[in-house]
C-alpha cells in the first residue's frame, strides 16, 4: 500500500512543479516544447539505451512477459477496432492505443514493484516489452502516418532507424545480447543524460496543464473514455484472467502481473504525441485520468491479491 501512494506522490510532486513552472512562466512561452524535444531527442534514449543494455535478457522468455503482451494486445486491439470503425486517424488511434495499454513501468511502476512486491526486478518484463518492442513499432507507425510516410520506399523503411526512441532501444538490446561491457567513460555520460528524461517528461505534462480545459471534454471525450476504460479495467482484467486460468499463475506471481498491468498510462506518451502533434489532448487527458483511477485499483488489486 506504501508503495502505490508513494510513487503517486512523487509525481503528482514533480507535475505540480511543472504546473507552477508553466503558471509563472519561467520557462518562457516555449518551455514545455524545449522540455519535451530534450526528452524525445537526448534524454530518452539515452535512458532507454543505459537501461537495457545492462539489462537481462532472459525475462523474455518468461510466462509474465507472455501475460503482459497478450493483454497489451488485446486493449490496444480493441482501441484500434473502434478507432477505425469511428474514424479517427492513423496517428490518434496509435497515441489512443498506447494510452489504453502502454503502462507507467518506470517512474510509478518501480517504486511500485519496490513497496508492493517487494523486487524492483519484478517490472524488468514489461519494461523491455514495451521499450524493445512497442515503442519501436508505434513511433514508426507515428513517423510513416505524418511527414515521414513521404519518401522512396527504402527511406520508409529505414524508419525506425532514423527515430532517436527507437535507435536508442535497438542499441541497448545489441549491447545486452552480445555481452559487451560499455566503458565508464561512455555510460557515465549517457546515465546522467538519461536521468533527465523522467523530470523533463513530468515537468511538461505539468505545464501542458496549464490553462487547459477540464479533461473528457469536446471531441476527444469518446476516445479518451474508451483509453482509460480499457487501461484501468479491460488491462488488469485481461491480465488476470490469461494468468490465472492459461498460465496457471498463483500467489505472489499472479499479483506481480496484475499489479504492472493495472499501472495508468505513462507520461511519456505525451511526449510522443507532442512530437508528432497529433492526439496531444487525448494523450494529456487520458494519462492524467488513468493515474487517478489507478489510485484505488491498485489499492483494490493488493488487498484482493496480496
């Protein structure tokens, strides 16, 4: 129980410093795009190359990972079966997708694994699931649907190659598999750029906060339900389901699996859709209310489970 308000404290904290940041205005006019092209560009991936080129490879082949992917599949399949059939684009059905299975796994999802289930390795999983896998596969979808689908076919295809998210992905997955020891002189660097992703990530969304309407309103409203419907309820529900009754999971193992299913959606979606400028208030709204949610699911999910 600790575990889940702590990591809610810490960031609503660090969101309403941004918040503040963003009301004053010391940042200037174009402090949340800076923040947020530092995250995209530099420090992300240099996060998500230190954090998985030291990481453990073999958590793939492990029945939770199964879990998390089927579950992450099925709500975001669900998403973009009615994403299509109600027509909202390639780009906002992608951001609505990835709200709707995409969990907090890093900056909630931790300490959360720490407090509740007592081992931050615990999350490792879902973490590479989604930073190996997703990531890549849905900012290239994000990239073909704007300005990059333009192009002879072999610059399309080398997509993923050319995305700062992906590239530093790939790189740490290479490093880990091969089993090459980065030097100090070169990690050390790229661990302390990295550190910035999270902070930077948070502060945005908290200065995207500013001024803005309240949340489930206006033509987003359906999109943005449906996201945090699926993410809050359909993913756990998905998740336990899958591990209780195909993979016969029991006791702390099935709690660890629908406790990481049932974390809200990560902030960094909104960076993407920033990005990429498309479904910005579906991601803000989505997130920010899938973290409130999340609140008593989690409290529920640990005192049911645990």
């Amino acid at each position: 129980m600790q575990g889940v308000l702590t990591g809610f404290a810490v960031i609503a904290v660090v969101i309403a410093v941004g918040y503040v940041l963003g009301l004053r205005g010391h940042l200037g006019p174009q402090g949340r795009e800076v923040l947020t092209k530092l995250a995209f560009h530099v420090a992300s991936p240099a996060l998500l190359f230190t954090t998985l080129a030291t990481a453990d490879l073999s958590v793939v082949f492990s029945s939770r990972l199964l879990v998390t992917a089927l579950s992450t599949v099925a709500v975001a399949g669900v998403f973009v079966a009615v994403g299509v059939a109600r027509g909202w684009g390639v780009g906002r059905t992608t951001i609505g997708a990835l709200c709707s299975g995409y969990v907090n796994s890093g900056n909630l999802g931790i300490p959360i694994a720490v407090y509740v289930l007592g081992d931050a390795s615990l999350v490792a999983p879902v973490l590479l699931f989604q930073l190996v896998l997703v990531t890549p596969v849905a900012v290239t979808i994000l990239d073909l649907s704007g300005g990059g689908a333009r192009g002879p076919l072999w610059r399309r295809l080398l997509t993923p190659l050319r995305n700062p998210i992906a590239l530093g992905s790939l790189a740490g997955v290479a490093v880990a598999a091969t089993g090459l020891r980065v030097p100090d002189p070169v990690m050390d660097p790229l661990t302390l750029i990295g550190n910035m992703s999270v902070p930077a990530v948070l502060l945005a969304f908290g200065i995207s906060l500013c001024g803005s309407t309240m949340p489930m309103r206006g033509a987003d409203r359906e999109p943005v339900l449906l996201a945090v419907a699926l993410k809050a309820a359909g993913q756990p529900a998905v998740a336990w389901a899958l591990a209780s009754g195909v993979f016969g999971l029991r006791g702390a193992q099935l709690l660890d699996v629908v406790v990481t299913s049932a974390l809200p959606a990560a902030q960094n979606l909104y960076t993407y859709a920033s990005t990429y400028e498309v479904g910005e208030r579906l991601a803000r709204d989505a997130i920010l209310v899938s973290t409130v949610v999340s609140v008593p699911v989690l409290v529920g999910v640990a005192a049911v489970l645990g």
